[in-house]
C-alpha cells in the first residue's frame, strides 16, 4: 500500500515538473516571440495539446 502511494506521487511530481518546465519556457521567450504566438492561437493550442500528450504518457 505504501509503495503505492510513493508510485502516485512520483507520478504528480512527473507531471508537475513537465507542467512547470513549460510555463517557465514559455515566461523566458523574448517578447516579439510571444507577441506572435499571441497572434496564431492554432499554435498555442498545438502546443497546449503537445504538452497535455506528454504529461499522459507520463502517468501510462
């Protein structure tokens, strides 16, 4: 029961840090680039679907 409960949390921590790595590459682009993102919401979103992939096959 107790390995369990480490495994669960090993997998938060997993998908934490992949949630957080991307939030903190996203703060550190140069403005003029994320003025252009801020212009194609269709990239944004590849890139939101990209990260939501990643985090899943990290809890599989």
């Amino acid at each position: 029961m107790l390995e369990s409960i480490f495994f669960e949390l090993q997998e938060l921590l997993w998908g934490l840090g992949i949630v957080s790595f991307a939030i903190v590459v996203l703060l550190m682009l140069p403005k003029k680039f994320s003025d252009k993102l801020g212009q194609h919401p269709v990239i944004l979103t590849f890139m939101f679907f990209s990260i939501l992939y990643a985090i899943i096959k990290v809890f599989n």
